[in-house]
C-alpha cells in the first residue's frame, strides 16, 4: 500500500442477488483514497456510491476484491477485531442519522469516547465542545425527537468526528442543512479529518460545496468514470 494512501481498493465486486437474479452493483473497482485530502464520491443515485464506502470502511462486505485501510487489511480481520478497527479508526456520518433515542443529544455525541473506555462525565464534556462549534451547545441536553433534522444531522457529526478518528466517511452530511450551516460543517469536517495522517471521503450531491474538495470521484453505473480535482464539464 502506498504511504501516503488512507485506503487502498483493488478489484472491488459486489453483487447482490435480487430474487432469482444477480445484480452487479460495482465493476472491479480500483482505486487509492489519499491521507491529506478530502475527497468527494458523487454521480447519479443507483452508481454505486453508498455500495463503494461502505465496503471501504468494513459496513459491507465485497464479493470480491480487497481493501486496505492505513495498511490494515479489513476484510482479513476476524468479526471482533473488525469491530475494534472502526472504533478506532473510523467515524460515520450516515444519511439516516441513527441517534439513540433515549439519550440526550451530548450523550449520543460521546457514544464513541464511551464505547472506548472514556467515563461519561469528561466523554459529555468533549461531545459539547463540538456540539458548540456545530452551533448547537444550547441543544446539549434535549433528546433527539426535541431537535429538527438539520439538528440532529450535527448531533451525528459531532458524534462522528468527537473521537478524532483517522478516517471520516460521509453519506450526504449537507443534505438536511441551509448554504451556511453546510459550509460551516465542511470547515469543522477539513479542520478535525483532514491532516496528513487522516482523510475524509464524502458522498454527496449537493453541488454548493463541490469547491471544498481536494479531490472528485465520479461513479457511473458501479465504475470510475473520473478521479480529478474538479467536476468533469458534462456534470
């Protein structure tokens, strides 16, 4: 794996069967997810995108092909240890936000400190110096059913982003928020996930920030049609 890539992707199959029929979802895709940089995953709903960071961060598991995530070869860890990785390692920011429902909005924020061994009290307390930089502290302590969506989008990216992890895998992380509050969210996302050591891949559709990427990967029907700086002219 090359120093400076966060994932590596070789020949990346999946199908899934639909009734009696196989469906190919991605075609053999190959590619190198750089440390340092932000890149964005886009093209038209059904092209893969959800499929192909999904298998790149251990959700979904390819039927063929391999992945390397910082020289570890996900698919090669057992269920438990697999598990382990991605506490460590990796923060999500799904469409559907999945907050615990029972728990306020800081203590979802902390879920990942917590789950590491951090004692409630100072994993709080961390969770809420990101809920303040997201523009959300004074919501620290409402469940999530007293928040709106923009609201509870930024509770789960805080909880994404609280334990520093080394990559950042975004589904759509504007999608439920105004020009302002997306911008100020890609600032936080560049500011914590973006380093040398660390990367951010972003699936998204919303062409308010396409500006903010280091780097494009367009999908078209479950294969790279362009790796670049900037949006090809036809999209």
């Amino acid at each position: 794996m090359n120093a400076e890539s966060a994932i590596s992707a070789r020949g990346i199959v999946r199908d899934f069967q639909a009734g009696q029929s196989t469906i190919r979802v991605l075609h053999g895709i190959d590619t190198d997810i750089k440390a340092g940089e932000m890149t964005y995953v886009v093209g038209e709903s059904g092209s893969g995108k959800t499929t192909l960071i999904s298998i790149m961060c251990g959700i979904l598991w390819p039927t063929e092909g391999d992945v390397q995530v910082f020289g570890t070869d996900i698919y090669n860890l057992s269920d438990s240890e697999l598990v382990k990785f991605r506490l460590n390692n990796i923060g999500f920011i799904f469409q559907q936000y999945n907050l615990i429902p029972s728990i306020d909005a800081a203590a979802n924020a902390a879920v990942p400190l917590i789950a590491q061994g951090m004692a409630i009290g100072p994993a709080r307390e961390k969770a809420k110096e990101l809920l303040e930089k997201l523009n959300i502290g004074d919501q620290a302590n409402k469940l999530p059913n007293q928040l709106s969506g923009g609201q509870q989008q930024r509770v789960a990216i805080a909880r994404a982003l609280v334990h520093q992890p080394r990559l950042v895998v975004c589904d759509e992380p504007t999608a439920a928020l105004d020009a302002s509050s997306g911008r100020r969210v890609m600032d936080l996302l560049r500011d914590v996930a973006v380093a040398p050591d660390r990367a951010c891949i972003i699936v998204t559709h919303d062409n308010r920030i396409f500006d903010l990427a280091d780097r494009i990967l367009v999908l078209e029907d479950g294969r790279v049609t362009h790796d670049g700086t900037d949006m090809p002219d036809d999209h």
